[in-house]
C-alpha cells in the first residue's frame, strides 16, 4: 500500500480536548488504508493511502472541529490551484497536491468542485503559460513522442501527462487520489493541470482526436504546478485569493456562491463588470480604454466629464 503523510491542523484551540482527540485518532486508526495517526507538535500526523479530502472529513465529522490540511508528504511536494484562469470566481475550481515517494510513484491528491457529474480528463501539460488561460499551456506533457493513451499504459503508448480521468459526483465535487508510475514531481513543476470539460477515451477511441487528447474537449479549468512544502514545513495559511483565513476555508466551497470575493485580486474584474453594466466577461479581450464612456455618451446626454476611469 503506498501511503502519504499528511500534516492536518485541527481548530482544537489552547489545548485540545483529550477526550475529542483521543476518539479522533481511534478513529482514524480504525479505518482501512490509515497507517498511523499521531498528534504531533500541535497537529495530526496521519499515514493514509486515502484522499487527503476524505481524511480532512474524517477528522472534522469526528472531532466536532474544523480540519485543513497544512502540509503533505515528506520529501518533494508540489501544489496546484485550478480555476478557468479568466473569471473570477471561476465556476470550477479545486486544488492537486503532488508527492514524490521514496518508492518511486507519484501521488495527485485533490479535489476539484464545480464540474459537471460524470468523468473528465485529467493532464499535466508542457508549459505554465497561462497569459491565454487555459489555451496557452501547450500540449499534453509528453517528453517521449508517444501517442495519447491512459495512466495504466507503458510510457512509449502515453503521453507522460496523461493522467485519465476523474469522476465528478452528482454536486459537481471530484475527490482523487491517483498513484502514477511514470511522473516525477521534479518534472512537472512550472508545467500545468488541466481537467477537460468532456471524458477521456485513453487514446482508445475511434475520434482522429483519440490519439491527441483522448476525446477530452477543452481544458476547462487549470493552474500551474509549483513547489509546495511537505509536513511541518509550512507555518502559513492557504493563499486562496479571496483572503480567506485558514480555519474558513475549510468552511466554503472551492467556487459558487458560498465563496465570498473581496478587496482582493478578484476586485479588477468586479469592478469590471460594473462598469460594463452586466455585459458577460467572456473571453479576455484586448482593453480598449475609454470604450465604456464613449458608449455611455453615445446612448445618453452630455454631461459633467468624470474622472478618468482607473482600476481600483
Ligand atoms: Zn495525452
């Protein structure tokens, strides 16, 4: 069974409960694919081969406290937030974290919510370009010249990247956890994930695109791969965008309307569609400066000339 550490902080506040935190670990000890689970310099250490999410649910529903999780794996790590790249909130949005393992496998741990239920593709792809958003991450990473194919496919009958698929549950939430032979964690990071809007046929199907990508659509959603601390090596809070603290994110969804957006990153495209009075963003367009005004004076009386408009 190959197994990840996880470093899961708990809201036990000065001192924990001993009684909470000893039915925490009895039950996390209990379950089938925990190896270990410890509390250890203010968090629990847990050896697990499940998804991280469903450890962080396990301590939570059992505890009475909100979990996050603040560190995995002990050596290389490696962290991706997915999002479309252009709205913001985006519509799909999750996070994959990456574990190199002494024992060779990669591990791509995550979850991503948003999607439409059913399978998607999953990529690493060549590059970490993402000034076109997702269309500007290249191909399928595939340092070999293969054809596309699936995760359990020898590397000559695979793209490197080709990660399958995820299977979204009916509110639109995948949880993962995929063990890979041919990825390194060392090779990926600068590259980018993408999740593809339509199922992957793993170069199986009779599509001319069968070979190229699977079948899969456009990437729908996707981020670029950067280093990450492992356990006990981060003191710091999820940077999630929105200023989210982090004992709140554990309690809000990855997008939609639970997910509050302010005085942040997001405020540019905010403060965009105010100005555009409910025009769709769609796709980025070049800015035309002043088009907005020039429409306002087009379809209304002259009046006072206001301060140029500026981003906030
Ligand atoms: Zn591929």
């Amino acid at each position: 069974m190959l197994t990840s550490k996880l470093e899961v902080l708990v809201d036990f506040g000065e001192n924990p409960d001993q009684q909470i935190l000893e039915k925490t670990l009895n039950e996390l000890k209990s379950q089938d694919g925990v190896v270990e689970a410890v509390f250890k310099n203010g968090a629990l250490m847990v050896e697990t081969s499940l998804p991280s999410t469903n450890i962080l649910n396990l301590v939570s529903n059992t505890s009475g406290k909100r979990a996050v999780l603040q560190g995995f794996g002990e050596t290389q790590s490696a962290v991706c937030m997915i999002s479309n790249q252009i709205c913001c909130p985006s519509k799909v949005m999750g996070v994959i974290r990456f574990q190199q393992t002494a024992e060779g496998p990669m591990v791509a741990d995550g979850s991503i919510d948003g999607l439409a239920s059913g399978l998607h593709g999953l990529h690493v792809h060549d590059v970490g370009d993402l000034s076109q958003g997702c269309e500007s991450i290249g191909d399928h990473y595939n340092p070999r010249g293969s054809p596309h194919g699936g995760p359990e496919d020898p590397e000559d009958h695979r793209h490197a990247g080709d990660l399958g698929n995820i299977v979204a549950d009916e509110t639109g939430r995948a949880t993962f956890r995929i063990v890979d032979n041919v990825l390194k964690v060392w090779d990926i990071i600068g590259r980018s994930v993408a999740v593809t809007e339509q199922r992957d046929d793993l170069g199986q199907g009779s599509s001319p695109t069968s070979k190229i990508d699977g079948d899969s659509g456009k990437p729908i959603a996707c981020g670029i791969i950067a280093r990450s601390a492992g356990i006990f090596q981060n003191p710091k809070r999820i940077c999630a965008c929105d200023g989210v603290v982090v004992w709140d994110e554990r309690d809000r969804p990855l997008a939609g309307k639970g997910r509050r957006v302010e005085k942040s990153c997001c405020k540019k495209e905010e403060s965009g569609e105010r100005r555009g009075r409910g025009a769709p963003l769609g796709p980025r367009a070049p800015a035309r400066p002043g088009a907005v005004r020039r429409a306002r004076l087009a379809s209304a009386p002259p009046r006072r000339r206001a301060a140029p408009a500026r981003w906030v």
